[in-house]
C-alpha cells in the first residue's frame, strides 16, 4: 500500500524525533553517561518508535475501510493489516 505523504506527516515527525532520541542516547552512551539517564532515554525512543508505528497501521486500517465502503478492493486484506499490527506488538 503506498503512503499518502499527508496522511503520514504525524508518523514522520514522530519518527524524526526518535531519531534525534537516539542519536542523544548513542552519544551518551559514547560518552560514558549515566545508565539510568541512557535507559530512561532509550525507553522514550522505543517509545516513539512504537507510536509512529501504530499511527501508521491505524492510518491504512483506515484507509481500507474507506476503501471497502465505496466498494472498492482495498489494498491490504484484513488479514495482511492484522499481521502488520501484530508485527508491531
């Protein structure tokens, strides 16, 4: 299924912000920096990541559903969203 660059705007600014998380988490690991300060950010960034996942599925279960509705063939079948969502679990 190709992505609407603007449906995705929310997913992508959440997966920008992951990666300055973890470029901030890769130097302060470099750094030598305190492992309760590097988890803490790691989590946030796993974090992130998880969300702009979940914005994703949620987008294209969206999307087809629409496109059931008008009576057209979406183009992932249920069972390919469920999977892609339970990829993400």
């Amino acid at each position: 299924m190709k992505m609407d660059s603007d449906l995705m705007k929310d997913p992508l600014t959440r997966l920008k912000r992951a990666q300055g998380q973890l470029g901030a988490v890769i130097a302060m690991i470099e750094n030598g920096d305190d492992c309760e300060r590097v988890l803490t950010q790691l989590a946030a960034v796993s974090s992130a990541l998880d969300r702009a996942g979940f914005k994703i599925i949620s987008t294209g279960m969206r999307h087809c559903h629409a496109q059931r509705e008008r009576g057209e063939e979406p183009p992932l079948t249920e069972a390919e969203l469920e999977k892609l969502f339970l990829a993400l679990a």
